[in-house]
C-alpha cells in the first residue's frame, strides 16, 4: 500500500484517500498552445521506471495539493513537500541520490 504525507496537514494518508494529479513539475499546455506544444505535452514524455515526481491531493483530508518523489518500481516514497514549489527541494534530491547513486536528476 502506498502511504504519503501530507505537508499541508501532517496527516499520513494511504492511497485511498489521495487522489493522483499526473507528472509535477511539467509545464502543461491548454487552450492558446500551438498544436506541437499540445501533442508533446499529451504523447511525448518520458515514462520509464524508477523515481518520478507527482502531484497529489489529500482529497478525504485536508483537500489540498501537494508533491511527492516517489520510485515507480518499487512504490518507495522519498518525501513531500507543498504544491507551491517550483523544484524539488535540495534535501530530497540528496536523498533520492544517496539512496539511488545511479539515478539521473531531476529532469523537469
């Protein structure tokens, strides 16, 4: 079972009561965007194993949205932190390195 917390709240919620918001950290394309922007943002990303960074809301908590790193393989949670931040926080990426030495970077 996948447990995160919740850094608006504190609450330590499993899965059933977030409710996943996608990639974060990815600048999303709408209404405006020319028909390149739109189908790179819908068809043309990376998806490969191993840790990405998510968008989540504690939807029977708080309700409020908030970011996690997570490795998709293995379901390890490496943190959270507030959906206001831009980039991941330096003391997260220093985890994730330390415990995955091979892994490439924060890649937005």
């Amino acid at each position: 079972m996948l447990l995160l917390t919740c850094p608006n709240c504190g609450v330590e919620a499993d899965e059933t009561e977030l409710s996943a918001g996608g990639q974060a950290h990815l600048k999303r394309f709408a209404a405006g965007s020319s028909d390149d922007e739109f189908e790179s943002y819908l068809f043309h990303r990376s998806n490969a194993k191993g840790v990405h960074f998510e968008r989540w809301r504690h939807s029977y908590g708080c309700g409020k949205w908030f970011l996690a790193a997570r490795d998709t393989n293995t379901l390890e949670v490496f943190g959270t932190y507030p959906a206001q931040t831009p980039e991941p926080p330096k003391d997260l990426i220093a985890a994730i390195k330390k415990k995955r030495p091979d892994w490439k970077g924060f890649a937005k």
